[in-house]
C-alpha cells in the first residue's frame, strides 16, 4: 500500500488534487485508516494516468467518470469528436493570433498583410425556399438545422440550392436568438419566396464555422467606412457546402447584410 503522498509523487500529481478526485468519485483511496490517512494500491496509478490523459485531452472533470466506463469500442467516437473541436479551437486561436498581429502591425505602422476577406456589393436573388422560424438559443442551432432537413424529407421538398439562415432578431442574444433557417427548393407544400435584394455587403468566409465572426467583423468594418448605406433586411449565413462531407477548413460560407443606401 502506498501513502497519500508517495501516490502523489508517483503519480506527480498534489495531493490536493488526490482528495479532489475522491470527492468526484474519480479516484478513491483503496483505504483510509482510523487516524484518516488515506492509502493506495500501487495498481490504481493506472486508473489516475487514464484521468490525466482525459483531462489533457480537454475533457471536464464532470466527464471524465462517465468515459472511463466506456469499452473503447463507445469511448472512441467521443474521442474522435473531442479531436474535432481541438482543431476548431486551434483555429480561432490562430485567428485571435492574426488579430493581433494585424493590430500590432497597425501601431507600429507596419505594412498590413493582404486583407483576408473581400467585400463586394452584390444583388440577391429572390428564392423559392423552406423555412423554420425559432427564438432559440445559439446552442441549439444544430437543432433547428436538424428539424429542417426532418420536415423537407417528411414533405417530399426536393432541395435545389443552399441551407442558409436569417437573423431577424434587432439585437443579438446567445440565450434567445430569433432565427429562420432555410433551404432553397422546388416549389411545394410550406415553401415561401424570399424576397430579393437589390444590393448585399458580402463576404465568403473559408474554414470551420467557428471562424464566421472574423467574417462579420469585416463586414462591420465596411459599413462604418460607407455611412451611406444601411441594412435593409435580415443578415444571412449562407451555407456552401454540405458538413457533413466536407472536411471543417474547405467549408465556404457567405454571410449577406442586406443594405440600402440612406
């Protein structure tokens, strides 16, 4: 049996962090004498080195007791999906890196790099369309996009153009976002014409979804250099490509401000 504290430098973990894993249930000492300390086999390291592992992973502790339960076979799609948004992450951190970097540039007067997203006015056509309105919560999007391809199935709409959505909301709110989600069809049952739109600040945005609000911050950027125009219509995320077949960096997306001039 090990002590506490021979655990912990074999392990080099605190001990600390020991009782903490205790109290989750994580980790619990093979025994605990009368006097209260606590002692371990020396085969349990193996158990605290797989909630290392987890934890460097970027699992929260709150996960970590439900995984290491899972047979490989049930634990290995979490970890392919975990994999996924370690990638996401490295991306907006490689964004929020250029940020910086442009705007150390900018102080310094430095040349700037070529700018990564080009504006153009463009017109938008009016489209026969599928729409699901919701005030939901940004969380649930993957929801809403969900029950959309549901219902085009269940109608027998046949698809003929890009999923997109519309943000009707006047101010923007993570817990309840007023949202349509879209797919451009043949005419049928529920379909709608969207109108069109004589001009549009647009932008295509390349690589994980993630990475849309550098798309926006772009478009920001040109609306207060053109004070003359306005937005006329709700904004749109415009979907290029499907996710499910496209690996996360050739993902396109064009986001709309529909605008007018003053």
């Amino acid at each position: 049996m090990l002590t506490i504290g021979e655990f912990s430098r074999l392990g080099r973990v605190s001990t600390r962090m020991l009782r903490h894993y205790d109290a989750l249930g994580l980790l619990c000492p093979d025994q605990v004498g009368e006097n209260g300390y606590r002692y371990y086999r020396q085969e349990q390291l193996t158990l605290l080195l797989n909630i290392q592992r987890l934890q460097k992973y970027g699992f929260r502790l709150s996960e970590v007791g439900q995984l290491l339960s899972l047979p490989d076979e049930e634990l290995l799609p979490r970890l392919h999906r975990r994999r996924l948004d370690a990638h996401y992450e490295i991306h907006l951190m490689q964004e929020r890196l250029r940020e910086l970097e442009a705007d150390i540039l900018r102080m310094e007067g430095r040349p700037m790099p070529e700018e990564k997203y080009h504006v153009i006015v463009m017109p938008d056509p009016a489209q026969t369309v599928f729409g699901i309105r919701r005030i939901t919560p940004v969380s649930q999007f993957h929801d809403l996009f969900q029950e959309l391809r549901q219902e085009l199935k269940a109608r027998g709409l046949k698809q003929t153009g890009a999923v997109q959505m519309l943000y009707h909301s006047e101010e923007f709110d993570y817990e309840g976002a007023d949202v349509e989600v879209q797919a451009v069809v043949e005419s049928g049952p529920g379909t709608t014409v969207k109108p069109p739109y004589a001009a549009c600040a647009a932008v295509t945005h390349r690589g994980p979804y993630e990475g849309l609000p550098g798309a926006y911050e772009a478009l920001a950027a040109w609306m207060a250099d053109h004070p003359n125009y306005r937005i006329c219509g709700p904004v749109i995320d415009r979907y290029l490509n499907d996710p499910d077949t496209t690996p996360p960096e050739q993902l396109e997306t064009g986001v709309l401000f529909p605008i007018e001039k003053i």
